[in-house]
C-alpha cells in the first residue's frame, strides 16, 4: 500500500523563484527555462503547504556532493546523501524544491513515498515435500527478505542468516528501526526485530518479516537448506492519522528500498531472489514509465542480470491488475491462492500476476521463538522466492530468466476472465519444474462477481452545498477513526503464542459494486448512521490512500472524521473535486471496476493551474451518473 507523508494544499507550482541554479560556477551550469524546471517537478509537488520529504535524481553520483553542500547552504534540509548514489533525500518547501529544480545537474524530484507490508498444507499443493525428500532443499543459495527483519534465534532459522542490514528513514514521527538508533546498520543484528522500536502495547509490530523468511527457508518453508539476507527496510510511524487508528504501524520509504536493493545487487552472497512483500499503487497493466517504475525497474533489471529475481506481492486489493512495483515487468508477480486450488477472493489477478501460490492460512514463524497463522500474497511471494533458490541450487550456472521460465512452464493453469478477456496463470509447482514433470491438468476458476451497474434513476444526485436538507448527520464525527474489526473476509489466526492475539483479516475490495454520492458516502463514514462497519470503511479508506495521488498527499482523509470532512466540505471549486474524487475512490473501494476516469480528473487536481471551469468538469465526470 501507498502511504505517503500528508501535504495540504496551499502553494501555486507557478511561483518558480527568479533564483541562479543551486551550483558553484554558475557559468558552468545553465540554468533551465521556468517551463523546463516545472517539468523536473512532480505533479502537485508544489500544491503542498509547509515542507515535503523528496527525492532528489541527480545527473550522476559525482553530484551528490556538490549539489548536497549547495543546498544546505540554501536551507534546503538534507536527510539523506548516500555516497556514489545518483540521488539525496531533502525536507523542503515548494519554493525551495523549484529553486533546487533550477540546478542543471538535478534532472528530477518527487516524493519520498513510503509503503506498508502487503498484508492449507501449502507445501504439499507445490510439491516442495516431494522436493525436499529428493534432496532439493536449496543448499549453496540465499534469499534476500527486504522486509521488517527477522527474530535472529528462531530455531526456525537453525543459524542460516548469512548477512543482515538496516535501511530505515526518519522524518517528523517517523523513527529508525535500525538497533543502532541511525538510518543505516550492516552486519550481525541490523535486522534484529526484537529491539524496543519494534513493539508497541506488548505486540511486535516487526513480525512481517520472519513470518515470509520462515515461508522461503525456514526449516519448514519452501527452501529449508538455502541461506537468508535479512534487510530491514521499515521505519516506525507513530502517527494515528497515518496508521488508521493505531498509534504505530510500519512504513517503508522509496529511499529505504532504493538503499537495500543496491546492496542486495552489492553481495557476495550466492543470492538467487529478493523477496519484496510490499506494495504500492495499483495498475491494471504496466508501470515500468510511470514515476516510479523509472526508478526501480533498471534496478531489478541489474539484479537479473546478475542471477536474481526480484519476487513481489500482487497484491491484496482484488483488482484486475497488480500493485506497485509488482506492475513492473521485469519482477516475478505473485497473486495467492487456497487449499482448492483457487485463486485467493482477496488476491489481486490478471495478465500482469506471473505466478500463483498458496497465500491462504500459512502457518510460520514470528518473534519470540512463536509461530502463526496469516494470509495474503504477502504470503504467496515467499514460496516463489523459495521455489527459485530450488531451482538455482539445483543448476546455479542457468540464466535466473530461464528459471523462471520454468516455473511458469511447469505450474498448473489457473484460466479465468480478467480485464474482459480470458488469462491463464500458472500456480507453482516447484516438484515439476525441478523434475521435468508434465503440468497438471488446467483449473477453470470461478468467475469474479460482476460489479452492479450503477442505478440510473438514482434519486439521490450529487446535493448543492448550500442543501441543509436530507440525511446530514450530525454532529461532527470525531476525528479519531476506530479501532478496526475483523472484515469479513478470511480470517487470520495465531496458533502459538503467550497472550492469543485478536485474529487479524486482509483487507481488500468489496464486491457490491454499487456507486454511491459523495452525500450517501457521508453518511456511511458517520458512526451508527450507515450500513457498512466502521472497519470496512477504514479498509476501504486505506485502498484509497493506496491507489489515489491526491489522497492524502494533498488532501487528508485517512480517518472516518477527515474523509467526512472532505464529503462535505465543497465550498471552492477543488474542494467539490476533492469531494467527488473521495467519493469515486470509495465507489472503487465497494467494488466497482475501472480507474481511468479517476485517475484523468486526479492530474486535473494536480495540475496548480487547472480553471474553475477544469475542475467543475472533472468534477462532474467522476460522479455517479
């Protein structure tokens, strides 16, 4: 999921200071036309009031230094500079990062975006059992966990972590999760997820990551021989309007993963995956252009070029498409499914998912020596990870892309309908792939309901703001949200520990499909006035943050209280777009399909110099008709 730091909109992107290019010749460096600088800038970077956490791309690493000094001596706060690294991190205004656009060694800047974790006797579905009596167990190869960390004395690990690391960002409540209190620790004990920033009201709030290591190659996982590369990659937030709630809850910044990916791609270790258990904004097809996708995916293409996979979560938001950066092509997508063999109803699904595998119910390690029992593709991706330290350990001099190969060659078809159209995804199967065997025979898997289509006699249309009658709630909700309640959707239960924990859910897409006004959507989001639980609509509003750009990077609506806020706001013209964009994304959220209108009107919202007349037609196209 997509979480980025809360921005509110105040600044005009058009007030580009007249000020020479941040350099030390200024004669040597020619200062970019104001249209060129804008276009350095990501859209509705400058929207922002007060100051933004963004990355800085820099035209090569032998910049850094001098581009860093200049800034600072601009009061331009950097964060982060790592050396020989094409890129700093900095805290700034709107005005600032437009002056330090102007520097011709600066090529772009956008927001440091920060990501959550993506929230059946699963070896014998794969054959990985048949596997490991064979003696496949994936001895001589590692796989790279960037996650939470890892409970370092885990019997389930038996002394198999051959190297750890710590890429963990602060920011205004934000803290490391490094032991060692910094924004960066290597060796024995930086992904010790045992530490005091680690938990919080007696839970571990750093359990992701031994959970998907012991599913890759903890003593009962898919590659029980293989090695582990543990990387903490998560920082702590402590913030309840970014945590849905709860007072804490882990993010894991774009910086972070850049930093760990190159020192995944750095190693000496034998690694044949990097497990990506994460994800960002969903896309119905490819992101490799996108923001984002420029930056990563020469990264996971090195990777593979030396040997590893980049393996990630497709993600949970059932959506005809996959999240960030499984969209990129060149990782291997995980989609997840169950005991039947059938797609997962929570997974994600389409031409964009590589593999499926089981994600429903996996019982694995977390800290304090205890295991337990989740769901999601956070689950899925591991046995892909492990699956292909298999294949690596059984012939290491064969090209990663040919391997992977072979696990799509040899899985049992999954054919469905995505998209309109009929896919075929394979569901792993490691025995075949590492014996030759045939494929099993295909599964038709049950169509996904159909979305309703929205009632056309709707007498409930979009209400004027000066409208006081119909059914206003009041009074005014409060702005803390819920603690959430279990969804109902599959539940998630711990079979070992001290103190039972409440049985956690994975939050997805509703299946209703029915579009609601932003008036309707009021209601719902007013305690004791709708008809859908609060914890649904909390789920509901963290897949908006997940798959909108306006929300919550302009606009705050990460609680019940300040998405009604923004419902019923509507006084200017951004505001009723900020209403119908809520409104539209919630539809999205129920269970309607299609982005595309959404999205078109978000870069009208982005867009600082968007007319009245823009915006009220934007507005107008992503109500319910």
């Amino acid at each position: 999921m997509r979480l980025r730091p809360l921005i509110v909109c105040a600044i005009l992107l058009a007030l580009v200071p007249a000020a020479p290019a941040f350099a030390d010749d200024p004669t040597s460096t020619p200062t970019p036309s104001p249209s060129a600088t804008q276009e350095k800038l990501e859209d509705g970077l400058a929207l922002s009031g007060g100051t933004v956490r963004a990355i800085v791309e820099l035209t090569d690493p032998a910049q850094n230094a001098p581009v860093a000094k200049q800034a600072a001596a601009d009061s331009v706060d950097v964060v982060l500079r790592p050396e020989s690294q094409p890129f700093m991190v900095v805290q700034g205004t709107a005005e600032e990062l437009a002056a330090l656009a102007a520097d011709g060694r600066v090529t772009s800047i956008h927001r440091d975006r920060a990501y959550p974790p993506t929230a059946a006797n699963n070896l014998t579905q794969i054959g990985a059992d048949r596997a490991h009596a064979q003696g496949f167990v994936g001895t001589g190869q590692a796989v790279a966990v960037l996650d939470t960390g890892i409970d370092e004395d885990h019997p389930n690990f038996g002394g198999r972590i051959v190297d750890e690391a710590c890429f963990s960002a602060v920011d205004a409540g934000v803290e490391s999760l490094c032991p060692n209190g910094q924004t960066t620790q290597t060796g024995k004990g930086a992904a010790d997820a045992m530490t005091a920033k680690c938990l919080a009201n007696g839970e571990n709030l750093c359990e992701h990551g031994s959970h998907v290591a012991g599913i890759a190659a903890g003593n009962g996982g898919v590659a029980p021989g293989a090695g582990i590369v543990a990387v903490q990659v998560f920082s702590r937030v402590n913030d309840e309007s970014v945590c849905y709630g709860e007072p804490s809850c882990l993010l894991a910044y774009e910086s972070s993963l850049r930093l760990a990916l190159d020192y995944v791609a750095a190693s000496t270790q034998p690694i044949a995956a990097v497990n990506l258990s994460l994800g960002g904004q969903p896309s119905e097809g490819s992101c490799d252009d996108g923001e984002e996708g420029t930056v990563f995916k020469p990264k996971i293409d090195a990777l593979l070029a030396k040997g590893i996979a980049t393996v990630v979560a497709a993600g949970n938001e059932y959506f005809e498409g996959t999240s960030f950066p499984a969209c990129i092509t060149s990782t291997v997508a995980v989609g997840a499914n169950d005991d039947s063999d059938a797609i997962a109803d929570f997974s994600n699904r389409g031409a964009g998912v590589d593999l499926f595998a089981p994600g429903v119910d996996i019982d694995s390690s977390v800290p304090d020596n205890q295991t337990a029992v989740y769901s999601g593709t956070s689950m899925a991706t591991p046995h892909v990870a492990g699956a292909l330290a298999l294949l690596k350990a059984q012939s290491p001099q064969t090209p990663m892309t040919e391997l992977i190969d072979k696990l799509k060659s040899s899985g049992r078809p999954y054919v469905y309908q995505a998209n309109g159209t009929q896919v075929t995804t394979p569901r792993l199967d490691v025995l075949a792939a590492l014996t030759g065997g045939a494929p099993q025979p295909p599964i038709s898997q049950t169509p996904a309901p159909a979305p309703e289509d929205p009632d056309p006699s709707d007498p409930d249309p979009e209400p004027d703001p000066s409208d006081s009658s119909g059914p206003t709630p009041s009074p005014e909700p409060s702005e803390t949200s819920p603690t959430p309640v279990p969804l109902p959707t599959l539940t998630v239960t711990v079979t070992v520990t001290v103190t039972p924990k409440s049985p956690a859910t994975v939050c997805t897409r509703g299946t209703t499909g029915t579009r609601l006004t932003a008036k309707k959507w009021a209601v719902e989001l007013h305690r004791s006035t709708g008809k859908l639980p609060d914890a649904t609509l909390t789920c509901y509003l963290s897949l908006v943050q997940k798959a909108s750009t306006v929300f919550p990077e302009l606009t705050k609506a990460s609680s019940l209280g300040t998405a009604y806020r923004v419902l019923k706001a509507k006084k200017t013209n951004r505001e009723k777009l900020d209403a119908a964009l809520l409104a539209g994304w919630l539809n999205w959220a129920h269970g309607t399909n299609g982005t595309t209108t959404l999205k078109s009107a978000e870069k009208v919202r982005l867009t600082a110099k968007s007319t009245n007349a823009a915006l009220k037609k934007a507005a107008k196209s992503v109500l319910p008709k």
